[in-house]
C-alpha cells in the first residue's frame, strides 16, 4: 500500500476512477451470494473482509492519486535512489484525541509541528477527541442488530464534515470530503453485513475503529500543506508489522515494519510525515490494531525505527504527575522519570503512558517527553535513562505513589504448605484457568501462607476455582482456609533510587501508621523499583495523602481546625500567620488552618484559609456554625492526612466531642479543662485511646498556660521517679491579686484593678471561686496516677456566701468592699509573722488527696517572691526531696496561653516526623 503525499489536485484519471462505483457494487453483490448459498456468519463475514480490505487498497491508491505530485517518480528508481535516514535528525511528535478534538486544534497542531526546527519530523495522531468511542459504538450495534448504527454512523460523517469545512478550503476541501463520501459509504455497507450476520470479528471491528485515525490524520496533513511546508500522509497500517502476544496485546515486528517503513519511504521522501496512530497490520495485512491508547505505542514504534532525537507526547497535561491530581491536590509535576519509573507507575494505574509504550524506545534511549499543548510553557516531563545529576536524598528517590481500587485479597493458609514444592504452582495454575489477573503477590518466608489481590468482579471465579483444586488439602487439614477479604486497594510507591538508599520503607510505614492506616499486605521485589501495599479501599485516598506529603510536601503537613477565636484563639491564629513561613521554610512544618468556627459563624476551606485577613473572612463568608458540619469538613479533607482540632473554648459540650473525634484520627489539642477535670471514666477512656492508636491528645495549656507544667511531669514519671507533692499557685489572676495585696490597699482596689486589666475572668467570682484551680489540681493529680473526682478536692472560696448570690458581676464589684476589712485582717497577721497570703493547690500523692486553700508563706520561700501574675509549681518527688524541682513564669494572658497550644502543635508536628 502506499502513502499519502500532499501535493497537486485531483489528476482526471483519479477523478475517473472514483466515478467507478466497484466498491459499493461489489459489496452489495457479495452479500447477496453469501445468502444466496446460505453460508455461515463466519464464511461471510471472512469473505466480505477479503472484499473490505480489496476495497481500502483501492481507496488508498486512489487517496495517493489524489494527493501525489502529478510528477511521479519511479518506483524502481526511487528504490534505487532513496533511502530511509536514521537518528538525531528525526523528532517524533504524538497528538491525542483531545489535542485533536476541533478544528482550532488541529491548526494549533500544525503550528506546533512547523514551529520544530527539527530537521525531519514524523507526526502521529489520534483518532479526534470520542471518535474512537463512536467507531466502537457502531460495531456493537450493528452486531446487536440495532437500527441506530446508521444515525450513529451519520453523527460521525456530519462531525467530520463540519471539522473540514472549518478548517480546509478549495479543492483540499473537496479532495477530503470525497474521500470521507467514499469511506463513509463502504462503512455503511460493512456495517450492514455486520447487522446481518449479527457478529464482527476483531480483525474486521479494528478495520472500522481505525478510520478515525485515517481521517484525523489527513486533515492534519493537508492543515500543514496548508501553511505552505510539504508534507506526507503516511497509513500506517502500510508499515507497522504486528503480531499477537497474549491477550489483548500485540507486539511489533520491528524487522519487517523497518523494511516496510524504507520501501515507504523510498517512494515518498518527506520532511515531514503525519501518520495514523493506534492502527497497524498482521504479517498476513489484515487491518489490526494496537489497542487502546495505542496511538503512544505507534509514535514509540515509529521513533525506534527511525532512531529519533525524542518522542514527544502531546497532552492536556503538564506532565507526569507524583499522583493522582484528582485524589491528592497538591501533587507536583516530575521533570524527569527513568523508564522503569515510568514503567512501574504505568502498571500500577498511573496515567502516564501505554504500559508497552516505553519498551521500544528504551532499547535505543530515546527520551520521551510528555507536553502539554494548551500550555506551552510548561516543561514537561521527560522520561529517559536514569538521571546522574538527581540528589541522593530520601525524599527524592520516591518519584510517584499510585493506586489500584475495586481489589480483593486471597489468602490461602496452612501448616501443610510448609516446605511442599508446587503448592504455589498449583494456586496459580487456578488462577490462570479461570483467566484472572494477579495484581500483586505476598508470601512469608514460613510458606505458612500466600496471599495476592486480584479485581474484585474475579474473585468469586478464583475462590471457587481454589476451593475446587484444594478440596482434598482442606478436608484433610493441610490448608485451613481459603480467604477473600473484598474491598481493598492497593497504593505503590515508585522509585528507581529506592533500591539504594535505605530507610525509605520506615518513612512509607511511618507516614501510614501516624495517618492511622492499617496494612494488609506488603510486597517489595528484590529490584526494589516499588514498595506495595494493600489498603481497606476506603482508607486508600487518605493513605495516598499520607504517604504523598510525607515525601513531597513538608516533612509534616498539619490540617487545622480553630474552635474559638475569641481571646486565646484569635491570639493563636495571629501567632500562626506570624509564624508559618518560618516554619515551612526552616523546620519543614506545614500548618494550614482550613476550618474556624464561633458559637454562631464558621468560616471553612480545603486548602487553607488566608490568615492574614482571617477577621475579615470570617465576617463576610462565613456560614452558620454546626460543630458537626465543621467536624465532617476537617475528617473529609483528603488533602492533607494529618487533622488536628483545636479547642480554643472553655465548653463542657465541646469538650465531650473528643473521644469520638479522636476516633476518627483527628488528633485534639486543647487548653479547655473541662475535658481532663470532668468525669473519671470519661477521662481514662480518652488516656486509653490516645495511648492505644497514633492519634494524639495535648493539654499543656490546661494547668500552666505557657509552662511546662504536664511535660515536666510526665517527664519525672516516664523516667522512674515518684511524684510525692504537688503544690503551686496555678491562678494567675490570683497570683496578680495577692502579690498587689500589700500595705494599705483594700483587697476590692486590687481585684478591680486585675479586672481592668483583663486578668479575671468578666464575673470575677469565676477565679475567686477557686474552681478553676480544683480543675488544675485534678488533672494533676490524675496524670500522677491518682483517680479522683472534682468534688473529692474541697476547696476554699474565696467569694463570700453572702455575695455567691449575686445576680451580677457589677453587684458583686459594689458589694465586695464591704469585706476589705476582713481582708486587711488576715493579711495584718500575716506581716506580723512575716509572711505572705498565696492561694495554692495542692497534690499530696502519698496520701492520695487534694486540696486548694489560701495559705501564708514566709518571705524566704519561693511562692512569696513573685511577681505580676506569675504561676509557680514546685514538684517534690523521689529525686527532688530536699529541694523540690520549681517551674515558674507567667501563668495567665493571652498570649502566653496561645503559646501554650501554639508549642503542642508543634509537638504533634514533631511526632508527626519533623525535625526537633
């Protein structure tokens, strides 16, 4: 068969010859013998194949005619004369259906291939965007004998038509429209012998699949004949040799096609050469194909056989993605990828190329590119030989992550398998005979059990075939069980350098286990070129987050959620946008607050909200607030798999959300005390929890503000040591009021003056009460292993009864100096012994009690020499009896306490895997 060159108008022999109706003729005759002597569907269809494909041969030859310099050259001497060259002087550039979707692209196409300075140009195409879908869709329903294949037929003439028409004029115009007529009227004709025989071969369902590409093809050459550039139209069904290797799969005879490809050659020599993807032909030339998105396949074939400078895969992309973007958002674009990379994430599902497309190319290293036509200016990815001048370092030797769904694992156990040679053959050999596909394999070294996954729509074929093969084994004990575990996923990372730098497997498992994913199964070949695991399908995308940011985000990214931006959680939010560039940028910490929420407005994003204008955001987008709603938006996230919830009130409703967030994997971090103070079971079964999964609870801020009062304990106790006492001023509004509570001020002036300076609480009786240091003595003492309950603390008030009635805080501020006197009197007979009023806590372990009380201290010791509003613990313990261990500093503000979860977010960060 020849090729078409685009050259001069319909010479008038041509013209003559597409007058002659032989096609149709023939067509119509052949199947009136066919039923005439009644043969079988298959003897017809053979038959009117042999015709069908007489037919294309003529209608190519006249396609030549057509377009063939009027001039022609013979082929002997061309032979003679021509030869195909080889190497760096060829670029091969492939367009996709989408790239070729409309007429505006097919010229933007031509642009791009005259815009390469490249010496000689080879162009393959898809068929135009869903028109290889609308092909198959009319064999399937002629051979369903349903009427709609003609309308259907109609539908791709009329989308054919119209792209010519925009996009050729004059007589290139009129030369592809009769070739359209003609190949759309033979369609119709095989077409109706498959709805009379009601069956199509595959040979004859790729004959009419392939004519998508012949006219999209065409239309490109005559779009860049066009523009002035010579140029040749290759069917390369005339060159590409290729035979049957397994199911749905073909290989190419890369000897024959190379001799095919010089004969073609020979007779149309050509700087420029648009080719038909995605079809090719048997040895026998019988029409085939290359299969689905076999149009890369053709363009790596083609660029093997000419040796090319590259290949270059035109897309809708800007390359190979790290993953998936429509599961992971931020997944990152990858400027170089080695063919086994490529390779592995292909098999694995990632949509990057044909799976066979890289092999013919990687013999010769021949880079392929892929590009993005609708963005020029984007690099691309390449895909070559393993880069040299690639840093060694862990994150970079992972390239990609990709995923499998809708899986099954099939584990078959047994003691009896134990060293017994074949059991393994002989579960496969099942497998293979009920023609399932083994995506991954796992066996332990014990031979105790094998375990593979397969598509789950298969696994009910395998099962059965298992349970039929091994019947005996099972009845006599050798094999216990035969199991399926439906509904899983498998995620592979992908690497070539894995194989070379060790821990990478840690930092996978890590990422996993921190997201609290549960594996199934590992699989890791000795090429180390991925690592395998099998997932619960529904942890699949939160598992592929994980392990995604783990390598090519920062070393911890954080989804926050506020509940509380008042006081201390506007301060915490304005701490973080001081603070989170610097955190990116020096410990790898990425925190991203993506939900805030009041009592009665929230304000929520999936990547981050703005907090720089956070307040105003909040004012003018925010929606009603539903602690629920807020909730599912934080646990639905699948951007980021590490969420936190920050509990910035002091509500007790909010406070018994934590278990059943904790429980979904969201980790808490609170300064609220109602949670650790409140119930006992309720507290111990947050302890189990946190301590039994990767799901983490911080409370710092619960006793000291900004101190380390819980880490310093836990510290003393995780070390061995005995905790004895504890005793501290843990208020600091009451610390403020008593270290102010000297000479001759009345104890009203300074509890009004701590109240203006924003130190009380707005009712002041919240802090004299004495509540609120009986919330810290309990946590205390409950983290010191003591189990009591807040009404087991008696506490001194330091409200009188009489004013505990109040009806308002500004009544309780009138009446209260109506006690100075009393208060003058207790701190007179303190001086007179040289001592000082302090409001304590206490936590005596020994005899596993609590208190809280207004005790007198000496002026030498440690709790009279405060100042401001500061806090002090002193811990006595087995190792610190003579001289207790002291934290000491501000205890109460803003700022400090803000600090104070500000330091436990940074500490989940740090168990999450940044750097300390």
């Amino acid at each position: 068969m020849q090729g078409l060159a685009v050259a001069s108008p319909l010479p008038p022999a041509a013209a003559a010859a597409r007058r002659r109706p032989r096609a149709s003729s023939s067509t119509r005759e052949a199947v009136s013998q066919c039923w005439k002597y009644e043969l079988s569907r298959d003897q017809y269809l053979g038959g009117f194949l042999r015709i069908s494909q007489s037919q294309g041969s003529l209608h190519r030859h006249r396609s030549t005619n057509l377009l063939r310099p009027a001039a022609a050259i013979s082929v002997e001497q061309d032979e003679l004369n021509t030869y195909l060259p080889k190497g760096d002087m060829w670029s091969v550039h492939k367009f996709g259906g989408t790239c070729m979707g409309t007429p505006q692209r097919i010229q933007s196409v031509a642009d791009i291939v005259l815009g390469d300075s490249s010496e000689r140009k080879l162009i393959i195409v898809s068929a135009m965007s869903k028109v290889t879908d609308m092909m198959y869709n009319l064999v399937q329903k002629a051979q369903s004998r349903d009427d709609s294949y003609t309308i259907a037929l109609e539908e791709v003439f009329e989308k054919h038509m119209a792209a010519a028409k925009d996009l050729l004029d004059g007589e290139d115009l009129a030369s592809f429209l009769s070739q359209l007529h003609s190949d759309v009227s033979n369609l119709r004709a095989m077409l109706r012998a498959i709805y009379i025989a009601g069956h199509a071969t595959e040979s004859f369902s790729d004959f009419v699949v392939g004519h998508g590409e012949l006219w999209s093809s065409q239309m490109l050459s005559y779009a860049i004949k066009k523009s002035g550039a010579p140029c040749s139209w290759m069917d390369t069904r005339e060159v590409l040799v290729v035979k049957p290797s397994g199911s749905n799969q073909v290989d190419p005879d890369c000897l024959e096609s190379e001799k095919r490809l010089q004969k073609w050659f020979s007779r149309q020599p050509a700087d420029i050469i648009v080719a038909t993807g995605f079809i090719a032909s048997t040895a026998e030339n019988i029409p085939t194909t290359l299969k689905r998105d076999g149009s890369d396949f053709s363009a790596a074939i083609i660029g093997s056989l000419v040796r090319a400078r590259q290949v270059t895969i035109w897309t809708d992309v800007d390359g190979v993605f790290s993953a998936d973007p429509r599961k992971v958002s931020e997944a990152v674009i990858l400027r170089t990828l080695s063919y086994q990379e490529a390779w592995e994430m292909s098999y694995f599902g990632a949509n990057v190329l044909h799976p066979r497309t890289i092999i013919p190319v990687m013999k010769d290293n021949i880079p392929i590119v892929i590009k993005n036509m609708f963005n020029l200016c984007a690099p691309g990815t390449m895909i070559c030989k393993q880069p040299a001048n690639e840093n060694g370092d862990l994150d970079a030797c992972v390239k990609s992550f990709a995923t499998i769904d809708n899986l099954a694992l099939v584990n078959v156990e047994g003691t009896g398998m134990a060293g017994v040679p074949g059991t393994a053959s002989a579960i496969f050999s099942a497998v293979k005979d009920v023609g399932a596909n083994v995506i991954m394999i796992s066996q332990a070294s014990s031979e105790h059990s094998v375990c593979f996954a397969v598509p789950e729509k298969e696994v009910a074929a395998v099962s059965a075939a298992l349970h039929v093969r091994f019947r005996e084994a099972l009845a006599a004990g050798r094999l216990s069980k035969v199991e399926v575990i439906k509904g899983c996923s498998i995620l592979a990372a992908v690497g070539l350098r894995m194989a070379s730098t060790p821990g990478v497997s840690a930092i996978l498992f890590d990422a996993l286990a921190k997201a609290n994913i549960n594996v199934r199964a590992i699989a890791q070949g000795c090429s180390e070129y991925n690592i395998t695991v099998v997932l619960k399908q529904e942890d699949c995308v939160r598992a592929l987050r994980a392990a995604h940011s783990r390598f090519f985000l920062s070393k911890t990214t954080l989804a926050v959620g506020i509940i509380g931006p008042g006081l201390i959680g506007g301060t915490l939010l304005n701490q973080l946008k001081d603070q989170a560039a610097v955190l990116k940028e020096n410990m790898n910490i990425d925190l991203r607050v993506i939900g805030i929420t009041g009592s009665s407005t929230m304000l929520l994003s999936d990547t981050g909200i703005d907090l720089t204008q956070w307040k105003q955001l909040l004012q003018k987008e925010a929606e009603p607030a539903n602690i629920d709603s807020f909730v599912h938006h934080l646990s639905d996230n699948h951007i980021f798999p590490n969420k936190v919830l920050v509990d910035c009130t002091a509500d007790t409703s909010v406070a018994s959300h934590y278990y059943d967030w904790l429980k979904k994997g969201i980790h808490v971090i609170t300064p609220n005390k109602k949670a650790n103070s409140g119930p006992l079971d309720r507290y111990l079964k947050l302890r189990t929890l946190q301590r039994a999964s990767y799901t983490h609870y911080f409370y710092e801020a619960t006793v000291g503000a900004g101190l380390p009062i819980i880490s310093t304990l836990r510290g003393l106790l995780e070390t061995g040591d005995k905790i004895l006492r504890i005793e501290g001023i843990f208020s600091g509004t009451l610390s403020y009021i008593f270290n102010n509570f000297e000479g001759t001020r009345p104890f009203s002036d300074v509890v009004a003056e701590a109240k203006e300076a924003g130190y009380t609480e707005p009712d002041p009786r919240d802090d004299l009460s004495g509540t609120d240091v009986a919330r810290k003595v309990i946590i205390l003492a409950r983290e010191s292993g003591l189990r009591l309950e807040l009404p087991d603390i008696p506490v001194k008030s330091l409200v009188p009864e009489t004013l505990a009635s109040c009806s308002s805080a500004d009544e309780f501020m009138q009446k209260l100096p109506t006690f100075d006197e009393d208060w003058a009197r207790q701190r007179s007979d303190a001086e007179a012994a040289d001592e000082v009023l302090r409001y304590v806590g206490v936590v005596d372990t020994v005899n596993k009690k609590g208190q809280v009380e207004l005790r007198r201290y000496k002026r030498d010791h440690p709790f009279a020499q405060l100042s401001g509003s500061d806090n002090i613990i002193a811990f006595t313990t087995s190792r610190y009896k003579e001289q207790p261990l002291i934290v000491r500093g501000p205890g109460a503000g803003a700022e400090v306490t803000a600090g104070g979860v500000f330091c436990d977010l940074l500490r989940l960060a740090s168990y999450l895997g940044a750097p300390s």
